[in-house]
C-alpha cells in the first residue's frame, strides 16, 4: 500500500484547550478508578463520560467518507460512544448479557449477514477469541468490513494468554500486544488488515483501531482515506 496518502494526524499544543471530539465539552476529570491518561492528563469528557477510547475510534470514523457510511448495514457488539449510528443506513446493537445478547464464539447470525460489524473491547473477555474473530468475518459481506479495537495493545510486544479471566485484570482472558495484528492473518490468510494509530485529542494519548476486510479494493480505498494504516506482514 502506498506511503504517499499519509496525512498528519491530531497534534495537541499546550496553549490550545483540548475539545471533545464527540459532544464539543471542554471539562474533563479523572477517568474509572481515578486514573489519569497514559499521558497525565484527565481522561474523562464531563459532559459526554467519553475517554480516550472513545475519542480515538471517533477520529477514524470521521475520516471515513459519510456517504460511504450511509450505505452500510451495521452490526455492533457492545455500544460504544465512538460510533453514532446514525451514520449508517441501518444499525443493530447487542449487548452482551443485557439486550439483544449475541455469544460472539457462536453469533446467532447468518452468513453475510452485515456490511460492518463493530467489535470494541469485546475479544479480552472471549476465551477462544480466533473463533469469536472467524465469526466476525463470517457474519460480514465480502466487500464490507470488520472493526475491532481491544485494550492497550501498543503496551506489550507479545500478547500473554492466561488461559481464564484474570480477576485482577479486569476480568480479561489475555492481554493484547503489538502482535496483535498478526492473528487477523492467521484466522483469514487472504483478508487484509489495517492497523490505524490514532491519537486522542484531548490527552494526546495514542491507540490502535484495526480494520479487516476480504475485500483487497476497499482496503486500498481505506488507505487513501484514513492516515497511517499499517498492514499486517504477509
Ligand atoms: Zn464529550
């Protein structure tokens, strides 16, 4: 994929007042159990309780042309501040053990069923998440896509694997790592994906949002729209 279509992303100065890029609140506090950003500043939008996460999946989408949103029927595991759904020509959300419950190792779901499926900080909670990932692929449309995101990746070159969830990891099966990006490839060998960093604007804190597609013509369109996609290694 071409280098060329780079775009600078968000840079913070410190004389500029950082903005939600969800609600426009300027006022933010310490994040769940007190804790600043990775970068010491306070996470937390007090008028819209987004956090760095959220922030971050929001600039990916804004770079996605809307009316390439539009079109798109969506499916997505868990609700997200990130994503407005009234993007999309059509939107579903399942809560995991609340409404609409779907068990991501086995979605209650037809094939290509989806044009998107959005999956954020899902698959830490998922013991067999290679199986939750074909899942994922199977339930999307061949030109469309999936969108995952799991926790502090960037943190760990290796992801460690506890085998159960982890009551002081916040319940997690594993912790992700840079490698992270590797799996797509071992579940699918033929599906392109994109690792996208993305930098909060409000704490300046950085993060990945992953984007996986069989479909080799929209993964060249995606990294002519979205700045600094890497692929993973084939
Ligand atoms: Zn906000």
């Amino acid at each position: 994929m071409s280098a060329s279509t780079k775009r600078s992303i968000g840079t913070l100065s410190d004389t500029d007042k950082p903005v939600c890029n969800i609600c426009g609140g300027k006022v933010f506090e310490l994040g769940p159990n007190n804790r600043k950003s990775a970068t010491g500043k306070l996470p937390r939008c007090t008028a819209c309780q987004s956090l760095e996460r959220h922030r971050q999946l929001r600039q990916v989408y804004a770079q996605f042309p809307p009316s390439y949103l539009a079109g798109l029927e969506v499916l997505q595991l868990s609700p997200d501040i990130g994503v407005d759904p009234q993007w999309f020509k059509s939107y579903e959300v399942s809560t995991f053990g609340g409404e609409n419950s779907l068990n991501l190792e086995a979605i209650d779901r037809a094939d290509v069923s989806y044009d998107l499926v959005i999956c954020n900080h899902v698959l830490e909670h998922v013991a067999n998440d290679r199986q939750g990932l074909r899942e994922l692929l199977r339930i999307t449309r061949p030109d469309g896509f999936v969108q995952i995101t799991v926790p502090t990746p960037y943190t760990r070159t290796v992801t460690v694997d506890w085998g159960y969830p982890k009551p002081e990891s916040h319940g997690h099966y594993r912790g992700y790592g840079r490698d992270f990006l590797h799996l797509f490839r071992a579940v699918h060998p033929q599906a392109i994906a994109l690792q996208v960093e993305t930098i909060d604007v409000v704490t300046a804190a950085g993060g990945y949002v992953y984007l996986w597609t069989r479909d080799p013509r929209l993964a060249e369109r995606m990294t002519t729209w979205i700045s600094n996609p890497i692929e993973a290694a084939r």
